[in-house]
C-alpha cells in the first residue's frame, strides 16, 4: 500500500485505529516529507509557518484555512520569500496549497481535517483552540496548538476532561504555543532552581508593561463595520474578551507559564484588579482591559506577583524574577543569571525557541513517539483564567473555582460571519458577575 492510500485509510478508521502510526515514520526519517496544513494565515499564522519550515525542511504545506482567501496568499508569499532568503538552496516547491486546498470561512476547519495533512497548525483566535484540537484529534491529526487553548472554564474542562486523554489514547502529538520552554538559557534557568540553587522559592515577580495597546490584527476591518459586527470583532479579535480571553490569558500566559515552570507547583488563591484607560474608545477598541494584576498565593506560603499593561506611551518594563532563600533568578530574552549564594550566567540560547518548538513536534511525528504538552499549557492557561475573573470582580478566588464551579463559555451559540454580536462592558468589580 502506499503512502496515499494508507493515509485515506487511517483517516476514515475509527479512533481506536488511529493509535497506530499513520505511515511510516522510519521512512519519513529518510526521504518522506511531513505534510502540513495551516488555519489562521495572519501574523502569527505566518510567522509559525516560517518557523515550522526553519526547523526542518523535509515538510511541504498543503492546506490553509482563514477567514479571508488574501490573508492565505500573503501566507505563501511570506513563507516563499523566507525560503529564497533564507534557505536558497531550496528549490523544490514548498507552498502546495492549491484553489482546492484553500478553505475560506469559519468552518474552514471541517475541511482541513479531511486533507492528507499530517500536521495541522491552530493559529486562528483562541476562543475556537478547544473546539479545533478536537476536530483535529478525531481526524488523526498531530497539532501545533497557538496559545492559549482555552480561555473559559467550559473550554479548559474540556482540555483536561476530553483532549488530552484522546490525544494519548490516539498516539497524536500536541504541542502547544508557550515556546519559552523551548528556549535553552531560561531551561537551564530553571534546572537550577529546580535543583535547589536558589534555596526555597519564597517569592516571584513577573510584570509585563508595554508601551502600546494591541487592538488589531494584520487585517484591518472594512472601515464601514461596525463595533457590533461580527466580521468586526473577528478581525480585531485581540481587542474583545470573548474571542481573545483578554490580555492577561491570551499574552500574559507566556510569562505566567514561566513562573509556574519555575516553581513547579499551581497557586491556591488569586485576588487581582484591573482597569482600562479612560480614553480607549469603547466598542471600537474592543471591551477589554489595558492593564491587570493578580497576587497569587501558594499552599507553602510563597506569592507570585503578576501583572500585566499594555498603555501607549508607558514606559516599558518586564522583569522576571523568582526569588529563594539563597538567591535570585533574573529570567529574560536573552541571558539568564543567578544572583546569591551560587551565582550564575548563562551563554545566549542558540537558536530560537519559536523554531524549536516545531522541531520537538515534528521529531515526535518522525519517530512516532508522540508527545502532549496540552497539560502544562492548561495548568497555565487555567491559573490566568482565575487571576483575571479575580480581577474583573474585584474578589478573591479559589482557583479550584474555576474548574469545579464556573460555566463561563465565551463561544457564542450561533456565530454568524455577517451576523451581529452584543458589546459587552468593560469588566469592573461594581457589575461584573461571575459565573
């Protein structure tokens, strides 16, 4: 049988047929190319494609998926340009994405799971990343999931209750977006304190201030939408709490994972505040916070002080610190250090941790040893969730709330493209409900 016709075979047997490899992988080891399909053509989407492509060059792209046919030619483009820059000796045809691999519209993912694709990368919005990984698992795909993968209580029960076993029963790859612990300096880092260089972790300091406000996407709505539009909020989905989860989940989880990678043990309690510039213009420029902070307590008695700001012409600053009884670890971009008893400097990490995120993923898929990293990508995306429900109300929370007790669902019932969706209010502790 070849490659083609045992590929159609594995993806209409049933999942318990899918814990087999889907061809073999020993050969791809030598000259077989990994086929992969990408949904979310914008920048994040092209920028993964890139990167995806940097970390080996034995794979070929034959599908895509956006909301907007130019978005998945710029795609194209871009990944071409990154070759003939990069790669020149390249000259074999890596973009296949043909008219009829090209899936325009919301449910653009039905689609894309029904293609050859061996890989499927989720770069769309993160409202839709638990509903995408489970179209994608069912349809014997691996998955390169952006973060976060979810950004609601319904969503992230729905990771941890269904997904990630699927995924391990099916003997599929998922590897989430939180490329910091690709990075091999800040690894390192933590290494150490997890080895004890530092003492006993007393305390962490993660803030994350930027001098801007992210509102829109790379493609910029038809200026005659309005607010209330879907097609609107989509195309500036980073502005709108219920497509984006709102800064502190859909940005700040990278700094959050950090820490809790660092102190290798999940908060207990969350009390947050937040608020939002006076001149941001409602509806237009979204519904979201522009600045939020949560203390996080842990069950030994140590704090994490998070927050997060994202204000034009603030003054930039992002330290990362997790502080022990015998030292300091200063984490960062760039070098890593260890001030204290046992001081410490690490060398500049090699190559980039966005691109070898995709590595690990695409040798998992090679040497047919899955791996799943949807569990530490939740437990983060689950301790941003409560810090932000704590901030939005202005109380104090259990985390285990969120779990246990909340039915908050952000994926509206029936979202229509050219529909309309209610504006929410900005979220503030005097009427904001939890649920």
């Amino acid at each position: 049988m070849d490659r083609k016709s045992f590929i159609k075979t594995a993806s209409a047997a049933s999942l318990a047929a899918a814990v087999m490899p889907r061809f073999s992988f020993a050969a791809a080891k030598g000259s077989d190319k990994i086929k992969v399909a990408i949904l979310g053509c914008g920048g994040r989407g092209t920028g993964a494609i890139c990167n995806m492509f940097s970390a080996d060059q034995n794979i070929e792209f034959v599908a895509a998926g956006d909301l907007y046919a130019s978005q998945i030619q710029k795609a194209g483009e871009k990944l071409k340009a990154h070759i003939a820059k990069n790669f020149p000796n390249v000259k074999d045809a890596v973009w296949k994405v043909s008219p009829e691999t090209t899936f325009v519209g919301l449910d653009a993912i039905d689609k894309i799971v029904q293609t050859d694709a061996d890989v499927v990368m989720l770069v769309t919005p993160p409202v839709f990343r638990p509903y995408h990984i489970e179209k994608c698992l069912k349809a014997g795909k691996n998955v390169f999931a952006e973060k976060p993968i979810a950004i609601d209580a319904v969503g992230l029960r729905k990771i941890y209750n269904e997904l990630i076993p699927l995924a391990d029963k099916a003997g599929l790859s998922v590897v989430c977006g939180t490329q910091m612990r690709y990075h091999s300096a800040i690894k390192e880092g933590v290494d150490r304190v997890r080895d004890g260089q530092i003492g006993d972790i007393v305390a962490g300091v993660f803030l994350r201030y930027e001098p801007m406000y992210l509102e829109h996407s790379t493609l910029v709505a038809d200026p005659s939408l309005k607010p209330d539009d879907a097609q609107f909020q989509l195309c500036n989905w980073l502005a709108f709490r219920w497509i984006s989860g709102d800064q502190f989940v859909e940005q700040y989880v990278h700094n959050l994972d950090m820490a809790l990678w660092a102190f290798g043990q999940l908060p207990i309690e969350a009390v947050g505040s937040g608020g939002r510039q006076t001149n941001l213009v409602w509806g237009r420029q979204g519904d979201r916070q522009s600045n939020t902070h949560v203390q996080y307590d842990f069950a030994n008695g140590a704090t994490l002080t998070a927050a997060c700001r994202q204000e034009p012409k603030a003054t930039p600053y992002a330290p990362f610190k997790v502080i022990g009884t015998k030292g300091v670890l200063e984490m960062s971009f760039g070098k890593q250090r260890i001030t204290g008893e046992k001081p410490w400097v690490s060398e500049h990490a090699k190559k980039q941790a966005l691109v070898c995120e995709h590595e690990y993923l695409l040798e998992a898929v090679r040497s047919g040893k899955p791996v799943n990293t949807m569990k530490t990508c939740a437990d983060s995306c689950y301790i941003a969730i409560a810090g932000r429900e704590s901030a939005y109300a202005g109380k104090r929370l259990k985390c285990r709330w969120v779990l246990e007790k909340s039915q908050l669902d952000y994926m509206p019932k029936n979202l229509d493209f050219n529909g309309k969706l209610a504006l929410e209010p900005v979220p503030n502790p005097t009427d904001y409900k939890l649920v």
